[in-house]
C-alpha cells in the first residue's frame, strides 16, 4: 500500500528535523511527482530547496507556482526570490 500523503510529509519533516536534508527532499519530490497539482507541496519543497541553496532545483518547483496562484503575493514573492539566488549563483560563478 502507497503511504498516504499526510505520513510521507511527516517523514519529511522528521528527516529535516534530524538534519537530513538530502531525505527529506527527496520525500517531497516524491510527494510532489504524485501530487503535481498540489501547491502546498510545490512551495514546501521549493522553500526546502531555498534553504540548501539549491537555487536551480528550487526555481524549477517554484516556477509554476505563479500560475497556479497568481493572485497571491506571498508565492509570487517566494517564486521571485528563487529566481534571485539563481541569478545571483549565475552571476558568481561567472566571475
């Protein structure tokens, strides 16, 4: 039986609690690949991602946020600053 989904983002947060980032990625990208429609999951990976610096990965998740919720700011904000630390990384390694 496929773990329900309430149990799959408890054992993201337990993973990223304990300090495994990496785990608890990989759960919500899970998650996230079942749940494609699901913006709770989309902006709780994406911030996840953020938080690791994983800026390419976390704008590609965040990125269709906007459109599944263009009217509310907070994710508009949370899409924009992805793409800042992306652009920001680019601009740094091109140094």
């Amino acid at each position: 039986l496929p773990a329900s989904m309430w149990a799959r983002g408890l054992r993201a947060d337990v993973d990223w609690a304990l300090g495994r980032s990496d785990d608890a990625i990989v759960v919500m990208q899970d998650l996230l690949a079942d749940n494609r429609g699901d913006l709770r999951i989309r902006l709780r990976l994406g911030l996840m991602l953020l938080d690791v610096h994983r800026n390419a990965e976390a704008a590609r998740t965040l990125r269709p946020a906007a459109w599944m919720a263009p009217d509310d700011e907070e994710v508009l904000v949370l899409v924009a600053s992805a793409e800042e630390a992306l652009a920001l990384e680019r601009s740094r390694r091109s140094r």
